[in-house]
C-alpha cells in the first residue's frame, strides 16, 4: 500500500481522532512500515512549525457590545398575544356598545343588527319575499321601458327639429355663398373683359396711327423722289437744248 | 498551536434567539477573537479579516433565528464565516482597495482602541523576533497554497474543529477533508523547505 493511501488514517492518527482498536493496528503498522513512520515524522514536523503562527489577540468591536437594557423591550410571546387578544375583545365591546349592536340566535337563524331591536314575530315567508321581490322587479321593469320609449319619442322630436334647422340653415348659407361667388365671378369677368377691349382698342388705335405715319413717310420720300427727278430732267432738258443750240451755230459757220 | 475551544453555552444562544441583545453580545465577545484569526489566517490582512469578522456577526445577528440544532452553533457560525471569507475574497479580486493605514504614515504614538491588534508579549526579545520571524514566514507559505487546503488547514489546526465539524462546514465529505489537510500539509512542507525551515531550524531556534 502506497503511503497516500494511507492519508486518511496519517490525518486520524496525527489529531488523535481514532479509536483505540484502530489506533493499535495503525502503530502495528507504523512499526513494520519506514517510509510510513517517515511520512507521520515529515506531518508533524510541518504542523509544529505551522504551529508556530500565533494568533493575534483581539477583543470585540465596542459597537457590537449591546446592552442589556434592550432585552427589556422583549416579553415572553405567550403573555405579549394574551395581552394583545385581551385588548381586541375589550376593543369590540366598547365598539358594539356605542353602535348598539344586537345579536341573536333564535329559531335557527343568527342575526346581528345594529341601533334596533331585533323582532322575530313579522318574519315573512320565503314565498312571499320571493313574489314581493318578483313584483317590484316587474314594476321596476315595466316603468324602465316606459321611461325608455318616452325618453326616445322625445330625443327624436327633439332631433328632428334640430336636423330640419340645421338643413334649412347649411341650405340657406350654401345659396347665399353660391350667390355671392357668381355675383363676384361676373364682376370680375365684366372687369377683365373690359380692360381686355380697352387694351385691344388702345393697340388697334395705336397701330394705326403708326400704319398712317408710316404712310405719309413713304408718300412724303415719293414725293422728293420725283421732285428731284424733274430737277434732273429739268437740268438735262436744258443741257440738251444748250447742245444743239451750239450745234446749230456751228453748222452755220461752215 | 491548538485553538482553544470554546465552551458553547446553548443557554446563551436560546436567549440570543429570544431576543436578549445582552446574550447576542455575549456571543459575539466570546466569539469574535477566533473568528476573526480565522479570517486573519485566510487573508493574511487585518483589515480584511476585520471587514469578514464584522459582516459574520451582522449575520449572525440577522440569522440566529434559522438556527434550529443550539447544539451546532460552532460550526454554524463557521459556516457563515467561511463564507463571508470567499464573498470578500472575490470582491477582493475585483477591487483592490487601499486602507488609509497602508497610505498615511503611521505615527509613533498611534492611540489604538483596545480592541484592536496587540502583538503577543513575550519576556525574552530574541526569542520574540524569532517568533515573529517563523510566524510571517508561515503566515506566507499558507498565503500560497490553494483555497481549499487552506480553509481545512485553518479550520484544523488553528481552529481546532473536528474532521466532522469540518466535513459538515464545508459541506464536503470527512475523506475529502482529511484527504485535503494531507496535501496541505506536503504542499506546505515544500514551501518550508524552500524557505529552508525544516525541524532541525525550529529545534535549533528553541
């Protein structure tokens, strides 16, 4: 057996956590063994040295000291929910006195009531609560459908006038508006139409004035066309008259 | 070292859970110094050991009522230490947070509260280095090893619970324990050896 296999009883034996029987056959082994008895030697010379680390010496921390005024405060929990039980009943009594509370438990039936005195003779039967609430319910649901259909005449008499005055009156604006709009659409392309035959007028007006200048321009340049055209004939027609003038009085000298 | 254990009065854990703030503080006097050196031992850090101390009482204080089995006290209150240990470890592992003890310089005439840290008296002075010497020397090779052996290692050697205790604490098997404290220890003896403290140190220092 390897001496790891033997650590659990090395640790045992090493604390002196084992028992006798166990501890005999341990000590059997351990005088037959060397590399274990070396092993055991190798602990405990390791623990006496990791022995040698002191501890430090320290007191508690003063706020961890609590005194002992504050058990005081606590009481044994059977006498505190005695006590606390003892006061709620007290607390319910009081309570039931002021409001005038009344309980009974007669024929059966437990009753509580509160400010009148309970009477057990003008008990109804169970039928007879039954028709009476059946009727009421009739009744109640009777005059809820009446309620409901007079309620509905009146909102559609009431809805019908106000629908008619709101047609009438969206009718009234809507013929007014489109009134207005064409009376507007005619001014405005009365307007336009006018400035339009205004404009045309000016321009044909303009035109022609200018078609006129234009005109009496040509004529005026005609007319200084031809005026220089009978100077020159003017002038040639002399010239040519001076020429046989002077042909004529040459013939003569021959 | 054996953890002193502590005489559990179920007298005195009935009045807590009937109320009695005087028995709660009782509880708390006679508990709070193993808590927190368990706490210390895990962390190897006052403030932390302090801070994990502290949230075990307020537990302890808010739970007693759930406790059914007076009788299991002990390793009820450990249970809740231990792991209000592993809940600041990994907020630890995630802010790392500076105390102003370790940022403001610390002054000569430092007017501690009673109840904070005072090192063990010892007569001789030589001795009492070498102590503290071995002790910071061991307080870093349990700082080493894994979680789960150091927890066992604790809660045995130093807290003196019973394998069972243990077992029932962490809610692992009684095997599964002694099988940890077993290679908590070989893991430790190598980390001594590396240190060069061995048995024939130790002798020669008494």
């Amino acid at each position: 057996m390897k001496t790891e296999d033997w650590k659990e009883k090395l640790m045992d034996y090493l604390y002196d956590e084992m028992d006798e029987q166990e501890k005999i056959a341990f000590e059997l082994e351990l005088a037959k063994n060397a590399t274990l008895r070396e092993e055991l030697q190798n602990l405990q010379g390791t623990r006496n040295i990791a022995g040698r680390w002191e501890d430090e010496t320290i007191s508690a921390p003063p706020f961890f000291q609590v005194h002992k005024n504050e058990s005081n405060k606590t009481q044994p929990g059977g006498l505190k929910w005695f006590m606390a039980i003892a006061a709620s009943i007290l607390l319910l009594i009081v309570a039931a006195k002021f409001s005038e509370l009344q309980i009974s438990n007669s024929g059966g039936a437990f009753k509580i009531a509160f400010g009148k005195e309970i009477s057990n003779d003008k008990t109804l039967a169970a039928s007879e609560v039954d028709s009476l609430i059946s009727s009421a319910l009739a009744g109640y649901e009777e005059k809820l459908q009446k309620q409901r259909k007079e309620d509905f005449q009146s909102y559609l008499a009431a809805s019908k006038n106000d629908n008619r005055k709101i047609i009438t009156d969206y009718l009234t604006a809507l013929e007014t508006s489109n009134a207005a709009m064409m009376q507007a659409y005619w001014k405005e392309s009365t307007q336009q139409q006018e400035v339009y035959l205004k404009t045309l007028l000016s321009d044909f007006a303009a035109y022609m004035e200018q078609q006129r200048e234009n005109d009496m321009d040509y004529l005026i340049a005609k007319m200084e066309l031809m005026e220089s055209d009978k100077d020159l004939f003017k002038l040639e027609t002399g010239q040519i008259i001076n020429s046989l003038a002077n042909n004529n009085t040459q013939e003569t000298a021959y | 070292m054996y953890a002193v254990q502590q005489e559990i009065s179920s007298n005195l854990v009935e009045m807590a859970q009937s109320g009695d703030g005087h028995a709660q503080g009782k509880l708390v006097q006679q508990w709070y110094p193993r808590i927190y050196n368990y706490a210390y031992k895990y962390f190897g850090d006052g403030d932390l050991a302090k801070e994990a101390a502290q949230q075990t009482f307020i537990a302890m204080h808010a739970n007693i009522l759930k406790l059914k089995d007076r009788e299991k006290f002990k390793p009820w209150l450990y249970t809740i230490a231990s792991n209000m240990c592993r809940q600041e470890s990994r907020r630890g592992k995630r802010q790392r947070w500076l105390s102003f003890d370790q940022l403001l310089p610390k002054k000569e005439e430092d007017g501690s509260p009673n109840w904070e840290i005072s090192s063990p008296h010892f007569s001789n002075p030589e001795k009492t280095y070498l102590q503290n010497e071995l002790g910071a020397i061991v307080k870093k090779c349990i700082q080493k090893l894994s979680t789960d052996q150091r927890e066992v290692l604790i809660m045995k050697e130093y807290e003196g619970l019973k394998f069972r205790e243990i077992a029932e604490i962490l809610k692992i098997s009684e095997n599964t324990v002694k099988s940890r404290l077993y290679y908590a220890f070989s893991h430790m003896k190598k980390l001594l050896d590396k240190e060069n403290i061995n048995k024939s140190t130790v002798e020669y220092e008494d």
